[in-house]
C-alpha cells in the first residue's frame, strides 16, 4: 500500500514534470545540474534534505512515464506540443492516460484536429460524433476534405480518424455499435490499448487480448497495463510462463516491492541465462545508472542471498560476476566508481541485447510442445506495412533519439562522480525541420486491420493455431508497431542521458544475436561489442516486425 508520504511526494514530483520549463532542464542536463535546480525550488519553500532527495528519486520514473507516453503518441502531437503537455497522474505516480486524453482533448491551446486526432484513439465512436458536431462548421469541412480522400500518408492514428468519417457518413454510429468500433473495424495502437475501449470487449476477449499483447509486446509498461488489467490467477500464470518478462516488469517503478515475493515463486524453472539477465538490470541499468527510486543495492544482496546454488553457479566466471561480489561486500559508492564496473560502451544497448538474447534463447523452453506461438519478447513486433511519410508530424526513432546521447567512453563518463555523461545537444543544435518536420514512421505500431475488421468474430482464430515455424513468422497478430522503426540524425532529441525508458533495447538485435551470449563466450566482450551490430540492419524491438498467428484461446 501507498503511504501518505509518497503520495504527496508523488504530487510535488509530477509539478516539476508538468512545468515545461522545469522538464526541458531535467531533459537537456546532467543529473547534478537537475538536481540542483530541484533542490533550488524546494529548499523555497522549506522542505526538509531529506523530502528533497526523496522528491528526486521520483523523477527518473515520471519522467519515463512521459516518454512512454508521447512515444506511445508520437505522431499525434508535434515536438512543440509535446513540451507543452500536462499529465495527470496516478497516486503511484504512473500516468493516467485516460484522464490525460480527457484534459487534452477538452484543451483550448492544442488545435482542434490535433484533439480530434486524439479523440478518436480514446473515446466512443459516440462521444467522438458529439465532439464532432460541437466543431465549427469550417473546421469539420476542413477534418473531412483531410481525411475522407484517399491519402498513403496517413499514420495510425489519421487511420482511426478515418475509419470513423466512414462510419459516420453511412450512418452506422449508434450507441450500440460502440463494440464494432473498437474492435472489428479498429486499428490498434499503444495508445488506444490502454484506453477505454478495452472495457467494451468481453470478458473473453479482453483477457485473450491482454495476454496475446503481453506475450507479443516487449515494453516494460505494457507488460505492467496488462497485468493491472488481470485476476491475480492469470498473473500467477503468465509468471510461471513467462518468468523472466514478469520480473523485468517488477524491477521498474512502481512494482519493485513485488520482485522478491515474485522470484521466490520460479525458482525451479528460471533458466541461469535469465537470472543472469536479472543481474544486468538491477547492476548496469539500476545501481550504476544511479536510480534512486528503490533500494537496488539491498534488493540484488537479497536476490543473490536467495538464489539456489545452480543459478548462482550460472553466474560464475562471467563479466558481472566480479562486479556483483563487489557490490556485495562493499555496497556502492557512486562517488568511487571502480572503471571494470562499465562492461558496456553503451551500458543501455548492450545491457538491454544481453537482455533481449536470453528471451530469445528461452523461447524453445517456454513453448514446450506449441508449435507456432509468437516470438519471446526478444522478437520482433512490427506490422508488414511500409512506412509511411507525412511532413505535418515529427520524425523520433533510432536507438539515440529518445533517451538522450549516452555517453559511450569509459574515460569521460568516469571522470565526474563517476558516471558523467555526455552533454547533450542544446535545442538550438537540433536539426531544424521543415513545417512541423519529417513524421515518425509509425506504422510499426497498431494492430492488423486484418485482425480487427475481421466481422466473423475474430477469436475464432487462435494465436496458438498458426503452423508457421519460429523462424518464418513474419507479422504479429496485433500488428502493435515498434516504438522506434524510423532512424535519425544522432541527438536530435537528446535527454542528456538520464532518462531510461522503461522496456528495453533501441537498437535491433536481430542477427546479432545468432551466436551464443557474449559474455560466455569470450573475454574481449568489452571490445567487441563497441562494434557489435552497429551496422546491422534494425528489426526489433522498436524497429522490427513479429509474427504473424491467428487468435489464440484464452
């Protein structure tokens, strides 16, 4: 349960979110001058040392609840827009997106396409007509010459907008028909999933979706939706299915107390390569990356504490084995920073590819007996659709474009406080787009349209039933898009390094990850992988594209 204490934190910490001013800085600054600036304002108004630090331990994890948001959104809003959103938060400090698409869609500073864009993501093919009809008859001339002609240059979300005018000039939106809307005929999205349309499936229906998604999506926060979203039986489930996906989701904000509870349960069938993978977050990616949002030091001395001696024996004589019997006699002074700590050039990408080839490896072992499931979280996700252009949106992708320049010198990032980062480009360096600048292809993103406008309900197909093999699937069920498929020049949005979004690699792992794991093969890893699949081309996870299955029984 939520103490008053950290739902008040909470409050004060999504004041500095929301004021523009205050996230551009934490964006575009190293984390001793954020911190300051944090400390600068709320010394103003009296608040102890100590409620200070605890406010800036909140802030890595809001502020990664934002990028999932306007990643989740991108190509909605444009860049300028972006800065300029409010969010409404949960007590547990995660966003509110339903509350939040309320506030902007009833916004008057976003233009009226932009909320009715929004709208049709989010609300009832209804409620979308009411807000249509309460439009300027100038601006709803203007929405429907737009969106009722043929257009290739019309992201996933313009699709919806689509659909709807459809639906609307044949005369098929009644408050009955809400379920078709959102279902048969719909697009899916990141955003739309954790709307309310899901509440207008059925019961069936929206628990097989839930867990068709789960197993599909690699994103830490959609793994966390889907399961506030299920009995605590179907949670039970998925974490002796998916032991490894479960418990990445219960080392991020807002989770991590779940996490011991958790592994206490899967000790018996949590491969070595998965615990080790366990290892990696909360060392490289949690105590070295000074998150200080949880007690990560004390959690990994009772992970290991806990482990049965033949995971630990899995750990030995590997790279992180040395660093975490460091740490486990010493703590961690992030102060004194030992250099042999920094196994990756890259500590997000190379972490994460670590990560993402032990779920790759494991998928034969989760599958026992059921040919044609859909790829590990490691596969890829993307739809078959080419993407597509349009120069009202902004362009973000690339593996560097939504968490900031890393710093991928040991040396420089070393030299203050041990863990300095790179500085990242000043707004004014970014490149300049032209109008609103290039769209992000987004089309990597929604659901199969051959799944939703399926009329003959659509769970009649079961993802289980597919005959493909592993290697041949070409495009998920749900068609739900990776994050990041369109590439860019290098800082374009750069967040100063500090911010880690919560669910994975920004780089492919494709073909890099036929051979076996790096760090049991050779010692030169720290060498290699500087160079490591670099110039592979992308396919996953933000780039890539899935499987393609029928619906699977719930």
């Amino acid at each position: 349960m939520l103490t008053l204490k950290k739902i008040i934190l909470v409050k004060l910490a999504a004041r500095f979110i929301n004021d523009s001013d205050s996230r551009k800085i934490i964006n575009c600054s190293k984390d001793e001058i954020w911190e300051k600036f944090i400390k600068e304002k709320t010394s103003a108004f009296y608040i102890p040392l100590t409620l200070q630090e605890d406010i800036i331990a909140l802030i890595k994890p809001l502020q990664s609840e934002v990028h999932n948001f306007t990643d989740d959104h991108a190509g909605i809003f444009t860049e300028e827009q972006e800065w300029s959103l409010k969010f409404c938060f949960n007590a547990d400090g995660t966003v509110d997106r339903v509350k939040t698409a309320d506030l902007l869609i009833h916004s008057k500073w976003l233009d009226v396409q932009t909320r009715f864009v929004l709208a049709c993501q989010y609300w009832s093919s209804l409620n979308v007509q009411r807000f249509f009809y309460g439009l300027h008859k100038s601006t709803r001339k203007k929405i429907l010459n737009k969106y009722s002609t043929e257009n290739e240059n019309l992201n996933q979300y313009e699709e919806n907008v689509v659909l709807w005018i459809r639906h609307c000039k044949a005369g098929y939106i009644s408050e009955w028909q809400t379920r078709d809307w959102c279902y048969k005929c719909y697009t899916w999205n990141y955003a739309s999933f954790q709307s309310r349309h899901l509440d207008n499936l059925t019961e069936e229906e929206r628990q097989s979706t839930l867990y068709d998604i789960f197993e599909e999506s690699y994103w830490v926060h959609i793994h966390r939706f889907c399961l506030s979203r299920m009995s605590a039986d179907d949670q039970e489930s998925l974490l002796k299915r998916f032991p490894l996906k479960v418990l990445r989701t219960y080392l991020y904000w807002p989770s991590q107390r779940f996490f011991l509870d958790a592994v206490n349960k899967v000790w018996h069938c949590l491969p070595g390569n998965h615990f080790t993978c366990l290892l990696h977050i909360i060392i490289c990616q949690k105590i070295l990356e000074l998150w200080k949002d949880f007690d990560y030091v004390n959690l990994l001395r009772q992970l290991w504490h806990r482990s049965p001696d033949h995971l630990k024996q899995c750990v030995e004589g590997t790279d992180i084995f040395e660093i975490l019997m460091e740490i486990l006699k010493n703590g961690f002074n992030p102060k004194d920073v030992p250099g042999n700590f920094f196994l990756h050039d890259d500590i997000y990408d190379n972490a994460n590819e670590y990560q993402s080839q032990s779920f790759r490896s494991s998928a034969s072992d989760e599958r026992q007996g059921e040919q044609g499931k859909k790829t590990s979280l490691a596969g890829n996700q993307g739809g078959k659709r080419e993407p597509k252009l349009n120069n009202s949106k902004r362009s973000r992708g690339s593996n560097e474009s939504i968490l900031g320049l890393y710093n991928k010198k040991k040396k420089s990032r070393h030299e203050v406080t041990g863990c300095e980062r790179r500085n990242p480009l000043q707004l004014s360096e970014r490149p300049q787009r032209k109008n609103r600048g290039p769209e992000r292809q987004l089309n990597n993103r929604g659901l199969p349209s051959s799944h939703t406008s399926n009329s003959n309900c659509p769970l009649n197909k079961k993802l289980r039933q597919s005959k493909e093999s592993f290697q041949k699937r070409e495009t998920g069920p749900y068609h739900l898009r990776s994050r990041n498929r369109v590439t860019k020049e290098k800082g374009f949005r750069s967040l100063g390094g500090k911010m880690q979004v919560q669910g994975g690699p920004f780089r492919s792992i494709g073909e890099r990850f036929k051979k076996p794991s790096p760090y049991n093969q050779s010692r030169h890893y720290r060498q290699q992988s500087k160079h490591q699949g670099r110039h592979q081309p992308e396919q996953e996870p933000r780039n890539g594209r899935s499987s393609s299955q029928s619906l699977r029984k719930s």
